[in-house]
C-alpha cells in the first residue's frame, strides 16, 4: 500500500520499490476519483501521467540520474500553462482553449522529473477569495464540504489538502496562495516577485501575480521553490539573482538560529480578526520569547489603506491584461448574429466572463479614466512606494515578520456572495505582501474550536526566502 509523508521518505521508497512511480499515480488517481464530488480538479492526465510513471520507472531501474523532483506527483491551478492541455482560467471565454507552450515552472518541474496529474480548479482568472467565482463550479473544502476552501488557488490547496497529489502550484496576486492554505490546514508560499518566472501564467495583475506552492511541509515546498526558481530569458520581471541551496541552507538555521521577529500591533488589534486566532498568535509570541528570540511589536499606521490601494492597482492591471479576451483570435466567441465588431466584442465578453470579473474590470477601467486617474491610480502607487520604502526599512532591523494570515477561519459557502465588499477586506492581512513584493508564506500551526485548521503568516526582506523558510521550518517542525 502506497502512503505518502514528504518528499524525501517518497524518493526512499522508490529506491526500494522497482515500479514505485506507478504506484504512486494509481494512488492518486485512485484519491482523485474517491474526492471528485470536491470538484478540485477540471481535466485529470491520467493516460499521460501512468505513462510517464512507467518511463520514470524504467530510467530509475536503470540507474540513470534522477531529478530532484523524481516521480513527484503534481497538480497545477487552471491559469499555468501545460503544453497539449487545456487551460482556461476558470473561465468560459477560455474554456476551448489549449496551450501551444509549457511556462517554465512546468518545464523546470517536467526537467526535474515531476508528474503532472492535473488541472485545478480557481477562481476566474485568479479574481475572488473563496473559489466561488469558477465558471465550473465551487470547491468545496475537504474537512467540512459546507465552507469554502479560500481562493483563488481553492482548487490547488483542496488537492494537497485531500491527498490527491504531493505537490501544486497556485499563484498569488494578494493572498490566493496563502489564504487557502490557511482554510485547508497545508503549508503555502508566494516566493518574492521575480524569484519565480511568470512566463506561461495567465495574467491577472502583472506587477503582483507570482507562482506559488502548496505542499505538506515547508522542506517540501522548499524542494520545488529551489527547482522552479530562477532567471528565464522568457520573462524581463524575473530576477537574475543566484538560487540558493535553500534546503542545505536552512538546515541549520531552522535549529540553531535566535531570529529577530516584528509584527504590526495594527493587524493584532483590528476588529475583524477572530479573537481565536489573536490569542493564539499572542501564546506563539509568548512562546517565541520564551526560547529566545527577539519580538518587537511595531506600529503601522498604514493598514486601512492597503486594500484599497491593492484593489485600485490590481483591478486597473485587469482592465488592461484582460482586454486581449475578445473572441478574435482564440477562446470563446458569441454565436449571435453582429450588425459590426464592436458588438461581436461586446456580445463574447458579456457572455464569456463572469460576474466577478466583470467587476474588477468595470473597476479597473474607471480608476484609468482621465477623470479619475490622479485621484485613484496615482494615488494607490503613492501608497504603494511609501510601503516599499517602509518595508525596507523594517528588514534592516529584522528577519522576519508575523501575523495572521486571514481574519476569521473557513466560512461557508455562499456566506459572502451578497456584498463583494466583505470579502475584498478578508484580504486585509496578506495583500500587503504582494503591494512591496516580498516573500510569504502561510503555515498550519493551530486549529479553532470550530473544528477548522488556520496558519500563521510570516514575510520576509526581498529575496530573503532562506530566513523565511528556515523559521517556519523551525515552527512547523517539518
């Protein structure tokens, strides 16, 4: 029987077990099926996925070199491209559409020896916090089928979550990694902008958006970010930075180190966030104190301004990435009859998006608008460059930085739908991350009395994914 701890006791299984590839993908496709009232995934590579199985089998048991990333089984969320396979963002006006390319996370994954099983579903395009705006249905959480798994990357966290594969990517524009990893109880990290390539990532919001994972432990994703990460000729936002041999170098650190911790009092003291998790949070500073690390509250006044400011940025980037949509080349078009283009144009994406996405694009197209440019726009990248600046500041002092990952626990499905205002706030702890551009990265650490699991949030300096991952290491304890 085939079971499934981390990467590490998987690969000493394949060294013992002749057709151990295979039996890991029957495993979870096995899992896949058990699961699919979860609707966590949109196509499942079966045929492909036993084939490659076989192939990785032969080359192991021919003592050929092996990758990093041996037989390891991976899903990808529904907006990263996966050559000969569908990719549609969750979205009608996509839904024919297959991708011509792989993006270079899946060809790093596919070079380091990785199985991809499937596609998740999200979000349409990425837009929502709940995977509730899916053209092709919600997802459910798998420990409690009646609450939302959190979004956009639902489908992604669900997968990890109700053991159908061993690793998936996501991405993250302003928490879609980190805020359904919190709901579904499983490790997730948004890198640093530019540590990871978004050639062949569907774009939301082009200046936010980064590739994230979801795993079961952070020495898991740990493993895949040094694999995926890395500079690429195919994207100019990139980073050439060196990758570190961050699984060697944290080691030691998560051990040995006494980390100087910040966290904002703001975030602990607002009154949306759960009295639960703020005790619980409050307890692990205690804690941290206690084994002698240095932990510094700190004040910052800024906080009721990052979502509008994100919401701002972000929805003007949509209005822009999202106008190439329009039924001409590619995708979905409208089988009315048109009197001219435009109404060709109007017709498809009326029919094509769907509700939520239609609303950040309304939003985005106002706050660019001549009338309304200097007071939204310019304004939101003022807030944003003063984040910057204060986040550098802040790092020069400290290793990392805490605090909640979301306000409340899991809510029910539906719960929200009324006012898309409410849920835009429960974005309030980890947009922040992607305004300035620094890593994150959420870990399961308590469970509510509610039954349900939530993490911690922990960020870290610019490329500084080595202390970011060394202390939730250290926390998690694998």
């Amino acid at each position: 029987m085939f079971s499934f701890s981390s990467i590490k006791e998987y690969h000493s299984f394949l060294a013992n077990t002749p057709n151990g590839c295979v039996l890991a993908v029957q495993h979870y496709l096995q899992k896949i099926k058990d699961t699919a009232h979860l609707n966590a995934y949109l196509e499942v590579f079966e045929e492909e996925a036993l084939q490659r199985a076989v192939a990785l089998d032969e080359e192991r048991n021919l003592n050929k070199p092996i990758g990093k990333l041996h037989g390891v089984v991976v899903s990808l969320k529904d907006v990263i491209c996966f050559k000969g396979h569908k990719v549609s963002a969750a979205s009608k006006i996509l839904e024919p559409y297959v991708s011509i390319y792989n993006a270079t996370a899946v060809e790093k994954l596919l070079n380091a020896g990785a199985i991809v099983i499937g596609r998740n579903n999200c979000d349409e395009f990425a837009m929502g916090s709940a995977n509730e705006h899916s053209a092709f249905g919600v997802v459910k959480n798998a420990l409690n089928e009646k609450l939302v798994p959190g979004g956009s990357s639902g489908g992604s966290a669900v997968a990890v979550q109700a053991n159908t594969c061993m690793i998936s990517l996501g991405s993250d524009t302003g928490g879609s990694v980190r805020q359904p990893a919190d709901f579904c109880g499983v490790v997730g990290v948004k890198p640093s902008y530019g540590r990871i390539s978004r050639y062949g990532l569907i774009a939301y919001a082009s200046s936010f958006d980064q590739i994230g994972i979801f795993g079961n432990s952070v020495e898991d994703v740990t493993l895949v970010l040094e694999t995926i990460a890395g500079a690429d000729d195919f994207d100019s936002t990139v980073s050439d930075k060196p990758v570190p041999d961050y699984l060697n170098e944290i080691g030691e650190l998560s051990v040995n180190k006494k980390f100087r911790i910040a966290y904002f009092k703001e975030m602990l003291e607002h009154d949306a966030l759960d009295k639960e998790i703020k005790l619980n949070i409050l307890r692990q500073i205690d804690q941290l104190k206690a084994e002698g690390h240095i932990v510094t509250p700190l004040t910052f006044n800024l906080l009721k301004y990052i979502v509008p400011a994100y919401y701002v940025l972000t929805t003007a980037e949509a209005s822009s990435n999202l106008s190439r949509f329009d039924g001409v080349r590619y995708g979905y078009r409208s089988k009315k009859n048109f009197t001219d283009l435009t109404e060709m144009y109007k017709a498809t994406r009326s029919e094509g998006f769907g509700k939520e996405v239609k609303r950040r694009i309304m939003l985005g197209t106002f706050v660019l608008s001549a009338g309304y440019y200097d007071a939204y726009f310019t304004k939101a990248q003022q807030v944003r460059k003063i984040l910057h600046t204060q986040t550098t500041e802040i790092f020069k002092d400290f290793d990392v930085l805490i605090g909640p990952t979301v306000p409340s626990t899991a809510f029910e499905i539906g719960n929200h739908s009324t006012d898309p205002v409410e849920i835009f706030l429960a974005d309030i702890y980890t947009v922040f991350a992607n305004l300035v551009g620094i890593p994150g990265i959420s870990i399961p650490l308590y469970k509510h009395s509610n039954g349900m699991p939530f993490g911690l949030q922990v960020m870290s300096s610019h490329f500084d994914e080595v202390n970011l991952l060394a202390f939730s290491r250290k926390l998690l304890g694998r």
